[in-house]
C-alpha cells in the first residue's frame, strides 16, 4: 500500500539573511516535512533576461545569488526543532568529501536526525566558469559517499585509508562523529549508472524533474538492484524534487508558462524530452544542460531566440503547475507509485513578484491536505 507524502520547499538564498530563519520557522509552524538549500554558484536563469521587464521587482538581485549551502542549513536548523533539513545538493567537484563529511557532520550535532545530506555530480555552470574539472563525475560522486561513509563511522583515533580513482585517504583521522547516527544520503541523478548508485549506496533517491513514466521505470530498477545487492528497499527513500507553478486559477498558469523567464526553464530540460515530441533542443542537437549549459554565457537575443523554439508542451512537461486540487492529483499518482517524499521550488512568482503571497498560500493548502491524509 502506498505510504503518505511528505512536503517540503526550497529555503531562501536571496538576502536578506534573516529570511532563512523566518521561513523556517513558519514551515515547522505550518507542518511542513524540510526544507532544502541549492548548492549553487550560478542559477540556472540566464542573467541576460534576468530584468525588471521579465521579472518585476526580482531585478534587484542577480538569479545568482546564492548563500552557501551548509550555512544556510545551520541556520535553518538552529531555529527549529521538527523540521528536515536538506541539500539539494551537494557535489564532490567544489567541494572535497572529507569537508562534507565534517560539515555535515557538524549539521547532524545541531541538529540530530534532522539532516539529509543531498548529493549528485553537479553541474557544469557551478563548476567549469570557476576553472574546476567537470570529468568523472559519477566516479567522483561514488568515491565521495565511500569516503564520506568510512570517515562517519571511524573511532575517531584508526588511520584510515582509501585508494581510489579520484580521491585518496592515507592514514588520515575523522573524530567528529555524527551525534545521533548519520544523516542519510540522497543521491540526485536520474540515469541507469545514478540510480544503480542509489541501489548501492543510497539512503534515499532524489531526481529532478522526472516524469511519471520515468519516475516508476526507474524506482523499478532502484529496487531491483538493492535485492540483487541484498540491500531492502524499503530503507531507501523515494523522493523528487519539482520545479512548481501554482496559482488559484489553473488558466492563470497556462498565462505564466508563456513569460520568458518561465520558458526559460525548459532549456534545462534534457535533450530526451524534445527527441520525444519529434523536436531538437533548442540549444542544439544532444544538448545536456548538466554538462554544457552555462547560462550566464548567453546573450539576451540567444535565450529569447532559443526560447522561441519551446512549445508549451515541453513547459507543461517540465514543470509540476496547475491548481492546488491539479497539483495534489500529479502528486497523488506519483504517491501511488512509491514516492514518499517531494521538495518543491516553487517559480510561480519569478514572472511576477506579486504572486508570491499566493502561490505560497496554495502550497500551504497542499501541506493541509497532506497532513490530514497522513494522519
């Protein structure tokens, strides 16, 4: 029998700093499951159409303003006491695993069984711009989590090592153990080689953007790999993250997925999604937007040349939108398969600021109806 569905948002990385606390502490208060911090230095907003025109008010700040992730998470948890607190997520290109095995281990002392430790292999725009290698990554992201396990359950005096591809440990000490357990790890990623890392060494799954058929096809092969490697599913968590558009009035969001700043988005849809409608990306033919999108190389007239090229079909396909009673019918089918737990980043107000107010009021009625469900 499916289980219930946990809600949570993603945090605040605009200034003010007191927001992170703020929000918080009103997601606790209204029953929210987590809440969870992007591990950016680039958005994915090309800064180029990033105007008053496009965006209102939101022009003040840069789409790349960003606090850091692990800070932003101390803060969070420090202000509350029920709440998960995420990463959505990390990666083992800017950032060694031994510094995020002590920093989410420092997270776990704030906060004991409250964090999760969200980790994949990155993308391009967070990585290449700053002069940083973006090869291997999946190996990367594999040897990271063993490291990251083998140094959370050390004594804290045995030398420990580690001879892998990428990274290497020689004799070298961890004595910051976690303070109730350890955080679970998510693992992001939606490929067959990301999910069988899921299988092997994850604590729960966490892909982006994915749909239904997708999303079943490859919980199923989560699952059947964790038995074939004697691990139970049923200690992996399913979860996803959307990207949301939600408004009281369903043909309010077909308005907003005409914006420019809304279209936008689909650019970070993967090549397979076009190839399935009979359309090339408009980017280009193969284009990965993990690995070769960097949108703050684009010009204006490039992006809204490009976004010309994206029908609605593809924005719908992207996004998780619609109404409340719309958006808790997707949720519930994808309930049904297994998902247990969803982070939403909700955009409905980047066309227009002043829908901020609301679209979060229609996902406040989401986390009503689902904690009444779950009960």
């Amino acid at each position: 029998m499916p289980g219930k569905l946990n809600i949570g948002v993603i945090g605040p990385s605009f200034p003010p700093l007191e927001n992170i606390a703020r929000v918080a502490m009103r997601l606790e208060e209204k029953g929210y499951d987590s809440i969870w911090f992007a591990d950016h230095l680039m958005g994915w907003f090309p800064h180029s159409i990033w105007k008053e025109e496009y965006v209102g008010k939101l022009a003040t700040y840069s789409p790349h303003t960003f606090y850091e992730t692990t800070l932003s998470m101390a803060i969070a948890a420090s202000f509350t006491k029920r709440i998960r607190v995420g990463s959505s997520v990390v990666e083992p290109n800017r950032r060694h695993p031994a510094m995020i095995a002590q920093s989410f281990a420092t997270l776990e002392n704030i906060a004991p069984g409250r964090i999760i430790l969200g980790i994949g292999v990155g993308e391009a725009e967070n990585i290449v711009p700053y002069g940083i290698s973006y090869n291997k990554t999946l190996k990367k992201l594999e040897e990271a989590i063993r490291i990251i396990k083998i140094l959370w359950s050390s004594n804290g005096y045995e030398l420990l090592s580690f001879n892998g591809e990428i990274f290497k440990l020689d004799r070298a000490v961890f004595s910051l153990p976690p303070k109730q357990g350890r955080p679970p790890i998510w693992i992001g990623g939606r490929s067959k080689k990301a999910c069988k890392l899921v299988a092997s060494l994850g604590d729960g799954w966490l892909p982006w953007g994915v749909t239904l058929n997708e999303y079943k096809q490859k919980m199923d092969m989560i699952k059947e790999e964790a038995r074939r490697l004697s691990r139970d599913p049923a200690n992996i968590e399913f979860a996803a993250y959307f990207t949301l558009l939600i408004d009281p009035n369903r043909d309010e969001c077909y308005r907003l997925m005409e914006k420019p700043i809304i279209k936008a988005l689909a650019l970070v849809a993967p090549s397979e999604v076009y190839e399935e409608m009979g359309l090339e990306h408009p980017l280009g033919k193969d284009f990965s937007p993990i690995k070769d999108y960097i949108p703050a190389w684009y010009s204006e007239n490039e992006i809204l040349d490009a976004i010309k090229k994206v029908p609605r079909e593809v924005v719908e396909k992207v996004l998780l939108w619609g109404n409340v009673d719309d958006v808790i019918d997707k949720l519930e089918v994808f309930r049904k398969t297994g998902m247990q737990s969803v982070a939403l980043w909700n955009v409905s107000f980047f066309p227009e600021p002043d829908k901020t107010r609301s679209s979060y009021q229609c996902i406040d009625k989401i986390v009503e109806y689902y904690k009444e469900s779950n009960s």
